[in-house]
C-alpha cells in the first residue's frame, strides 16, 4: 500500500510513497491518504503525521490540497 514508514521516537509517523514520474503523483498520493483515513476509521490507532510522495523527477517541494507533501528525492540530505 505505501512504500516506506519513518516512525519518531514520541511515536509519531510518517507515510510515504516513491515514484520516478510526475505523472504518476496523482495516483500515488491516493494510497497515503487511503491509509491515513483507515486508521481515522479504525479509531484505536494513531494515523500518520505525514503524508508524503517522494519523486525523482520534480524540481520542488510543495503540499497538495489533500495534506500530501511531494518532495523531490534531490532534496532529501542526511
């Protein structure tokens, strides 16, 4: 459903999916919120921090109207 999760110490988490193309971010930022609304649903867990798609191919960071951010994988620094 998602790619990768990076769980904080204070157990606050976050969803993420890579893709190589923008055309594929529409399509990708569906399966974070999918499960960000599963776990609102479920009522006894605690939903993601942070909805994100990680792409090869976009020139800048941004956030979509539906809270995912995208973030190119060139800005990503140890």
């Amino acid at each position: 459903m998602i790619d990768a999760v990076i769980e904080l110490s204070d157990g606050r988490w976050g969803a993420f999916e890579i893709k190589l193309g923008v055309n594929m971010i529409d399509e990708a930022a569906k399966n974070p919120v999918r499960l960000q609304k599963f776990f609102i649903a479920d009522g006894n867990a605690r939903p993601p921090s942070v909805l994100c798609v990680i792409c090869g191919m976009t020139s800048f960071a941004y956030r979509r109207s539906d809270g995912v951010y995208v973030v190119p994988i060139t800005s990503l620094k140890p």
